[in-house]
C-alpha cells in the first residue's frame, strides 16, 4: 500500500491497528492506484494489457501496467496519477511498463511526452521514462519533455524545472532546471547540450492545463493524490451539509440521472469489473468516496481530504436474485446500486486485511473498522444500503454488461416486488469477461495503430519491469476456472506471459547503480559531476561528446524544500489566479416530505440540470 503520512498513521493505527500492509501483502494486493485517461483529443487508441488488438481510447478509463497508447498525427492525451500527470503529443507510442503504488515506468518508443510531477508527498514515489536511447530517472518533482525522434535514433530531454538523470548503458549524467540535451546511439552514446528554447504549442498547453489543476477550487475539498479532482470545478457545486459535511453536487445531468448508469462496464485486471463514466468529470466520484442523495439531488461525499485515497474499481453494491426459484428477481440480468456515506466496499478480487480497511477508511468515515472484515466475509447478510431504492437501482441484461454497451440506452426498470424479491451483494457476482468486455465499446476492425516499426522497438531500461501481462484467453480460461472471480496478482503472475510490452535492454543489472532508484523525496537535491557544461547562449549547442565509464554519483545534500506545492485558498501570492475559490454553499436538508409525485420527483431533476457552463453527461 502507499504509506500515508506520518501525522495519520497513529489515527489509523488508533482505528484500525494493523492497516498498514505488510510487504508480502502488499505483493498480493491490487495497486492503490490507476492512470486516469482524462483528455482524449483526436485519434487516440489503446490496446489494453494482454490483448493483441488496438481500439480507441476512450475518456475516463483507468490504465494500468501493459497498457498501450498511440496518438496519431495532431491527437493529444493526457493521463492524470494524482501526484503527478503525463501528457502525449501526437504521432506517440506510449505504455506503463510498470504502474503501482511507488512506481511509475513510462516507455516512450517515438514522439513526445511531458510529464508533470507535482511533489514527493510520498517519500516511496519514483519515476522512470524508458527511451530507445536511456532510462531517465526523475530526480526532483518538476516539470520534463522527452522527445524520441521517428527513428528512434535520438532522444532530447528538456527540463524546465526539476533534475533528472539520464541513465546510459557506461554513464550517468545529471540534467538540471533550464537544459535541454540530445543523445543518440545506445551502445556508444553521445550527447549534446544547449539551453532551453522557447516554448512550443505542445508546452502552452501542458502548462494551461497545469494552471488550471493548481488553481483548481475543488483542490481544497479532496484528498492530495485524487485524480480528476479538477474536473469538479466546472460540472458542479460544493456545499457544507449536516450529516456528511462538505459535499460535491453535478449541476447539469440527464433527465432521470443515477450515479452508475450514463456509461458502461469493462473488465481490467487485477480489479476486475470497473466502471467507465461518460461525464466529462466522471473520474473521481466514481472511484473514491460515496454518493447520497439529498431532497432529491444526487450529492458525491469524498472522503477524508487527509489519507491518500485507494483508488477502487466501482463503489456499487449488487443486485441478484434471492435465490433459486426467487420470482420476479431480476433473472438474467446484473443490477447495482451506489454505496452511500459509512457503507462499506468489499472487493471481489482478493485482498489483504489490510488493503480491504485501507480502501474503505481513506474514501469514507466507518468507525466501527469490526464491520469492515464482517461484510467482506460475508458474516453480516442484511446490510441496509441508504440507496437500495427503486430509483437508484439499475440493471441490465448480463450480455450488455459483459460487452461493455452503453447502460443508460439498455436499463431496466426494476420495481419495488423485483427489488423485495432480490438480494443485495457486497462484492460483484462471479461473472466471466469476455474479449469485448476487456476492449471496451471503442473496438472496430482495422483501427489506428502504430506503425510496427514503433511497436516492435526496443528501448533501454534500468529497473527491471515486471513480465508481461499473460494473453487475455489464458487469464480467461483461468478465471473460468474460479468460477468467474477475478485473479489475484500472484495468480495472474504465475501465467504464461505474453508478447512483452516492449523489447528491453537492462543496463547496469548488477552495476554500481541500484536496481531501482531512491525515491523522489531521498533524491529532490543537486547531484555531483559528471555535470553537463553550460551552454554558451539560448539555443546554442556544445560539441557532441561520447561517455566514458566511470561510476554514476550517489545524492547526498538533504531534499529540496522550495517546490510550491498544489493551489490551497493560502498560495494566492503565489500562484496567479484566474479565478477565485468559492466557499462550500450552506445547505440544510428539509425534512423529508411524507410522499412525493411523480411530477414532483421531476423538477427536483431539472433543478439539478440548470447550470448551462458544464457538459451534459449522457
């Protein structure tokens, strides 16, 4: 698990002794985090881990280690860690190597990629850009452009703020705030240096989107580390309530609108079924915190703003029928409903103890953490779930969740006999994916794909990399096997492995340097020679020059402590504003009316679809 900080571990320890994984639990466990893929412009495709097969890339989706993209020719994506966010330029080929809780390994086989990190909160954090020329290591949180050439035989490092370390095959050599150097060749590589030129569009826009997560309002309701927690700022409201304190409303929604039911299902391993939202901010209240509805409005809860959130597939719990012979129980179909304020999740895929209070306790207030192994376990059978209401309930038929359709456009009814008539889960039932239910709805013969000349090219690597994930009919046939329960990591590792994600070349495997690289928060300080000179003027460029062996250099000064730090209502001498931080609204809940009409019910509705400036979710 990634380690929370120091101030909140006694709090936990107090709540919960023993949160903390230990590290073989830790191994078995699923990451704490995923990749949000939050901006999608142009022809951006995917090909998920363990498929053979290119789709296109779709808004929202969680990405994980094996997960490729391209970007064609003028597409841009971004991805969004929480601590940290990468952005592609067009003509890109782009994977995770590795993606969990303290790493991130990036392979960039052609094009261009910044990367944005925004602090070594946690001092575990370490990140590596795996070109066909060097392993870069990220020294410091800042900001960092690589660039590989259509060839591949070239790579340029610029960083504007920060210190990296380029790592090659005999050397190692520091590049620092305001440099910009060029390799080429692997074996024998050289390099050039100059200062950093001018920005370009690609730069403008990465440092727009930049400005707008730093000054984003909604930064001081959700946790550190939450992606898409911006994306709140425009699609809704926050207001102070009694019972659940500062909540997040969406302002404009469909007629008939329900968490859980404007986008689809897909299948991700290790996690297992995950909801896709089509709502331009349907990231973070579907992955973290609880929804409840109050006098008619759907209101998301985040949790608590000071424990790193573990991020979670889908919050939901599950409808299915009470048993054989249960009439009108919803009988080939899958029904669910969203978790409210205090309830608990219980994952289907396995976990540790640990992992199972810490995803609970960081994304909602349970203080009796008993009731958290109870419910997974299923010790306690009748739950009383605040949503377990006809409204809030949606379901549809099991072929249209296993092939990733659209639930909005395929939802059943459900009355209030099929729901007396049926039970309500904890965890999803043992259902087994299908091929499209891995692809997702973007899956079309023929779609973009990079040339194979990309696909197929090597690149140079320092930490080893996990194995390739195994072919998805091997890990279907496995989860068959279980009965439609997801894998473990473990299980999942002891597959045959597929098609490597990317031909690797390791240096130094057992040289001076370590296998993995001291964290962001043992490393944010100046380095030792060998330096790179100073170029002699903006732009210029120094003679090419060849590495030499010699030992790379270990930091030793202590970590640097003058990073700004993400946009709080105190950094407006800092960091310019462009608009100002609305306080959370006051919002008292009115006694509940004794019945309600239907034509009641929707005006309550368009209240809640009034403001003009968000995107309509559908």
């Amino acid at each position: 698990m990634r380690r929370l900080p120091a101030a909140y571990v006694a709090a936990l320890a107090f709540l919960a002794p023993g949160v903390l994984a230990t590290a073989s639990a830790q191994e078995a466990d699923p990451p704490a985090r995923a990749a949000r893929l939050g901006v999608v412009e142009g022809a951006v495709s995917l090909e998920p881990a363990g498929l053979d097969e290119w789709t296109a890339a779709e808004r929202n989706r969680p990405l994980t280690t094996g997960d490729r993209l391209w970007t064609d020719q003028n597409a841009v994506a971004e991805l969004d860690l929480g601590d940290s966010v990468i952005r592609l330029g067009g003509m890109t080929g782009f994977a995770f190597l590795n993606l969990d809780d303290r790493f991130a390994q990036l392979q960039l086989t052609s094009g261009v990629l910044i990367v944005r990190v925004w602090g070594a909160t946690d001092a575990g954090d370490s990140y590596e850009i795996d070109t066909p020329n060097l392993a870069l290591s990220l020294q410091q949180p800042g900001v960092y452009r690589v660039e590989v050439d259509e060839a591949g035989g070239t790579t340029t490092v610029k960083v504007s703020d920060g210190q990296a370390l380029a790592i090659g095959t005999d050397q190692s050599i520091p590049i620092t705030t305001q440099q910009e150097v060029t390799f080429t060749g692997t074996a024998n590589l050289s390099y050039s240096a100059a200062d950093l030129g001018a920005p370009d569009d690609f730069d403008n826009w990465s440092a727009t989107r930049d400005r707008q997560v730093q000054e984003s309002p909604s930064s001081q309701y959700v946790a550190d580390g939450m992606p898409g927690g911006d994306a709140l700022d425009d699609n809704g409201r926050w207001m102070q309530t009694p019972e659940y304190g500062t909540v997040w409303m969406p302002v404009v929604v469909a007629v008939g609108w329900v968490p859980y039911r404007f986008g689809h299902w897909v299948f991700i391993a290790p996690w297992g079924w995950t909801w896709v939202d089509e709502a331009p901010w349907g990231y973070a209240p579907f992955h973290y915190g609880r929804w409840v509805r109050l006098s008619g409005m759907w209101c998301w809860v985040p949790g608590p703003r000071h424990m790193r959130p573990v991020y979670a597939p889908a919050l939901v719990a599950w409808v299915h029928p009470a048993g054989p012979g249960a009439g009108g129980a919803l009988p080939g179909h899958v029904g669910w409903l969203p978790l409210g304020p205090h309830e608990v999740y219980a994952p289907a895929y396995p976990v540790s103890a640990d992992y199972l209070r810490n995803v609970n306790l960081t994304n909602t207030t349970i203080t009796n953490t008993t009731v958290i192994t109870d419910v997974y376990q299923k010790r306690v059978t009748d739950t009383q779930y605040i949503n377990s209401t006809t409204a809030a309930v949606t379901a549809v038929p099991q072929s249209v969740f296993t092939s990733a359709q659209r639930v909005s456009g395929h939802a059943v009814p459900v009355s209030a006999a099929t729901l007396a008539g049926s039970a309500t889960a904890a965890s999803a039932p043992p259902i087994a994916p299908i091929r499209q239910s891995a692809l997702g709805p973007g899956a079309r013969p023929g779609g973009r794909r990079p040339p194979s000349s990309i696909v197929n090219r090597s690149v140079v690597a320092h930490t080893p990399p996990p194995r390739a994930p195994a072919p998805f009919e091997k890990q279907l046939a496995a989860i068959q096997a279980k009965g439609g329960r997801p894998l473990a990591r473990s299980e999942l590792a002891h597959l045959e492995p597929g098609t490597p994600t990317a031909r690797v070349r390791l240096i130094n495997p057992g040289g001076t340097l370590q296998a993995r690289e001291p964290s962001l928060g043992e490393r944010a300080r100046p380095l030792a020679s060998p330096s790179l000179p100073p170029a002699s003027g903006s732009g210029t460029t120094a003679a090419p020059r060849t590495f030499t062996t010699s030992p790379p250099v270990a930091p030793t000064s202590p970590p640097r402590t003058d990073r700004p730090p993400r946009a709080t209502p105190r950094d407006v001498e800092r960091i310019p504003q462009t608009r100002s931080v609305p306080p959370p609204q006051s919002y008292a809940r009115p006694p509940a009316p004794k019945s309600e009409t239907r034509e009641q019910g929707a005006k309550q509705e368009e209240r809640q679809d009034s403001n003009p400036r968000a995107d309509r979710a559908r």
